[in-house]
C-alpha cells in the first residue's frame, strides 16, 4: 500500500468537508478485499474527486508492490534495490516514496546528488580527445567536496580504466551475471559496484550471486502495473439533503 495520504488530499483539495479516514498506512502489505481509506460527504465531491484519487492510490500502490517483489528477491544477500530517474514527469517524489515504501532505495534524486558520467558524456569527451581516466579527473576536479563520481562501463577493461581513474561507483551496463561476477572479482573491495540494465524479476537473483552493491531498476516506475484498487458507494448510507 501507498499514497493513502495523497488520496486523502485529494479528495480534501476538492471538498474540505470531506471527512476521510485513511485505515492502512504506507508500506503495510494488502490483500483482495481490503478497505484502505473510507470516505463521507456530499456524493457529488467524492464522485469528482475520485478518479485522481485512485489513480495516485493504484500507481504508487502498484511502484511500491514491484518494489517489494524485488526487494524480496534479495533475502539473505547485502544489496540495495533502487530506483532511477525514469519518473513520471511531475509525479518523481512521490514515486521515489514508493519505492521506498516497498524497501528500495532512492537513487539521484536530480543532476545535482550525484555525477554520473554515462556512456553519451564518454563518448562526446572521448571526441575530443580525452581518455576515461581523464574525464574521471575532470569530474572530480569540479565536483564539490563529498559529491560521488560515478561511472557507466560497458566491458571489464573499462571497469577497470574507470577504478584507476578514482571513480567512486562503477555501474555495470547491461552486463551478464558472469562478467558482473568477474569484475566484482577484480576490482570489488576498492569501489561500490551497481548494477543495471536488462534486471528483471526472472534474473534479479543471478545479479545479486553475482557479488554487486547496488542493482538501480528503471521498471520500478516506468512499467509498473497499478494495482487494483477501486472506490464503491455504500448505497445504505446515502440519503437525500
């Protein structure tokens, strides 16, 4: 469950004499039948409020359930689940409380959490001349005191060019779980290593054996099935004013 809060202001934004009751709050796990938040008031203000209200309910409901399936595949292992910047616009802060309700983890929030040096800045550095080592160098130069510098590699050799340049974090682009295995084999006690690219359900588990710190998802909140959840009128409590 999550955004029973949300729900709440909505209905509240269109009607403040709404009285609403959130019953489960985030993070609690539910089941098929189960009433989350119960609703009173003029009909005509819930009607008009429901929709938005529902539709915050089912998708961060649905971010937070993804969540925890992953998470839940990680049981015995010390890895973090996280999100990435692949958020609904308008809607990142609360999906990223989704995850978080799910047991994941926040990844960069915006640009200015962390640096990231991904394959599109390589190669546009790399244009002019300038080797992996060095673009490292000139990230950290500029960067202010205590921001990470991460790097996105391809292959092991560029793990291990991006190591030797000072990176804080590697993340392993698309890897298997053998070369993940191999370059947290090499390189895994001098950085945190990520995971990314291609995780899913079926495979998270292999990643994880593979000896990774973090596995950054983008499914989490860019292909999230909502959940189920619906408003129903109780026909015994209406009555004509």
């Amino acid at each position: 469950m999550a955004g029973g809060e949300v729900a709440k202001r909505v209905f509240l934004k269109v009607d403040p004499s709404l009285k609403v009751e959130v019953l489960i709050e985030d993070g609690t796990s539910v089941k098929p039948g189960d009433i989350v938040d119960t609703v009173s008031g003029r009909v005509t203000s819930i009607l008009k409020a429901e929709r938005v209200a529902l539709n915050f309910l089912q998708r961060l409901s649905g971010i937070a359930s993804q969540t925890a399936q992953y998470v839940a595949k990680t049981r015995g292992f010390v890895v973090n689940i996280s999100d990435t910047r692949k958020t609904t616009p308008g809607l990142r802060l609360l999906e990223k409380h989704a995850v978080r309700v799910g047991g994941g983890q926040s990844h960069r929030f915006h640009l200015g959490d962390g640096i990231l040096i991904k394959d599109n800045h390589i190669a546009a550095l790399r244009a002019l001349g300038m080797s992996l080592k060095d673009i490292i160098a000139k990230a950290k130069q500029n960067a202010p005191q205590g921001l990470m510098v991460e790097v996105e590699v391809k292959t092991t050799q560029e793990a291990l060019d991006a190591v030797e340049g000072g990176a804080d974090i590697i993340m392993l682009d698309n890897m298997s779980p053998g070369e993940m295995r191999h370059v947290v084999n090499l390189v895994g006690s001098h950085v945190k290593i990520e995971a990314s690219g291609g995780i899913t359900l079926a495979n998270v588990r292999a990643a994880v054996g593979a000896g990774v710190d973090v596995i950054s998802i983008g499914a989490l909140t860019h292909s999230v099935t909502a959940l189920d959840i619906s408003l129903e009128l109780e026909p015994q409590t209406l009555k004509l004013i």
